[in-house]
C-alpha cells in the first residue's frame, strides 16, 4: 500500500485521496495516520473494544464478514506501539457485548480463508517453522530446513504471524 489512500473510519472502505466522503455509509473519509486512537461508541451505542489488530487490509476484511453477519464495527488507530506499521497499528473494534460472537466470526472467516492459518501460528508459538514444523527455537533468519523467510526485516502492515514490536 506505497500509494496514498484515505479510509472510511466506519466501514474500513480504502478510496483515492481526493475523495472525501465514504459511498457505503457517508462518513468523512481520513488518511490511515488520522483515524481516531480512542474508541468512541458508533452510532449513540456501547463502548467499543478491539477485537482483531493488524493491517488495514486485514482489518477490511474482517469487518466486510462481521457486516455480513450484521455486527457493526469500526477500524480505528489501536494505539499500541512497536507494531509493524511503525507508527502504532489499527484495530476492528465492536460493540463489548457482541465482542465474542465477533472474535467467532472473524476466527471462522479466516480460517475458511486460510486453512491451516490457526495450526501455523501454533507452530510459530511453539518455537517451530510455521510452513514445515523445524525447529527454530534458536532464531534464525531463515527456517534452516525449507528456507521461509523468518526475519521482521522489511515487515509490512500484516506480519505473518511473527513478532514485530
């Protein structure tokens, strides 16, 4: 994402720079920097908790599947810091009394996107190579016995799965 892009605070649409309103839902479009850091209750509602952080591109998706699913949702600045995006990263916020149904559905979304995705990041957990089961406990660079690339050099707004902070 090395071209300029404004997103809708709602609804996590990415559009061109000169366009200033979202068509899917009217809210003032901003830059990625610009989202809000403190999560504000959408539409007069509960308080909003973070239920998934990543890349813009990520969150979008996850939110297109909890709109499906008719759970409202926001893409905010997550606050946190030592993430990927070097600036702080982004979450997909929601409503604190449908947070488990949405981290249900955002669970079940990727893995109908990702099969295998859950069993890596286990991997990954357990000191072992995401991709072929090695162990790289030690922290190479580089999976010693497929060659995945295992480093956070040159890391951009969605990790894989390591740790960038």
């Amino acid at each position: 994402m090395d071209d300029p892009v404004k997103v809708c605070p709602r609804c996590g649409a990415e559009y061109f720079p000169h366009v200033v309103y979202c068509n899917a839902c009217g809210m003032a479009l901003v830059f990625p920097e610009d989202l809000p850091k403190t999560p504000l209750p959408a539409d007069g509602e509960e308080e909003l908790v973070c239920v998934e952080e990543g890349g813009l591109d990520m969150l979008a998706e996850a939110l297109a599947a909890l709109r499906k699913a008719g759970v409202k949702g926001s893409i905010l600045k997550s606050g946190k810091t030592g993430s990927c995006s070097g600036s702080g990263g982004y979450g997909l916020f929601v409503g604190r009394s449908l947070a488990p149904h949405a981290v249900e559905l955002i669970e079940e979304n990727t893995e109908r996107l990702y099969p295998g995705m859950r069993e890596a990041g286990a991997r990954l957990d357990a000191g072992l190579c995401p991709a072929c089961g090695a162990d790289i406990s030690n922290g190479p660079a580089e999976c010693p016995d497929c060659g995945l690339n295992l480093s956070n050099d040159g890391c951009g707004d969605s990790c894989g799965g390591h740790d960038c902070g």
